[in-house]
C-alpha cells in the first residue's frame, strides 16, 4: 500500500510532534483541532441562520422554491447557503 500525498502530511506532523514533544503532544494537537473544526461548523451555521433570516425579512420572492447544485445536481432549498451533499457553496438566489 502507498502513500499519496495527504498521507505523507500526515505522517510528518506526527513524525515532527514525536521529536519535539514526546507522544503526550498528540492527542494535545488532535483535541485543538477537533475543537477547531467544532467553532469552525458552528461559525458557519451562524451565517447560513443569520443569511436565511435576512432572506426571509426581506421578503425573497424565490423562497419556497427549490434549487439545484452546479457541482453534485443535488436539490437545495432556496434559503440554503451551500450544498447539502458536496458542500458547494449555492449562488445567491435572486
């Protein structure tokens, strides 16, 4: 089995993180990035929420109407920022 290329990232960060801070730095490193990733997705849905309210006070006149996906096809709401499946972000309606 070979690597591709993520894999060797992977591997040196590891590899690195051994050398300067002993085996007790990775878990250390992987909970930060966990707990980045985490305000990351709620940072995100704070704008989706925030974007679909300002939509709905403004009073769109596609709301209720569905849209689809350039990248994956996939349905998308009318109030949806991106993707459901791929995660693209949808153009603004309108």
């Amino acid at each position: 089995m070979a690597f591709a290329g993520m894999e060797w990232v992977i591997v040196l960060i590891v590899i690195v993180l051994l050398f300067l801070g002993g085996g007790k730095k990775i878990p250390e490193f992987a909970q930060s990035l966990g707990r980045a990733r985490g305000e990351f997705e709620r940072g995100r849905m704070e704008v989706e929420r925030d974007m679909s309210m300002d939509r709905a006070k403004s009073g769109s006149p596609s709301a209720g109407h569905s849209r689809f996906c350039s990248k994956c096809g996939a349905q998308a709401s009318s109030d949806a920022a991106f993707c459901a499946r791929c995660g693209t972000a949808l153009p603004m309606a309108g």
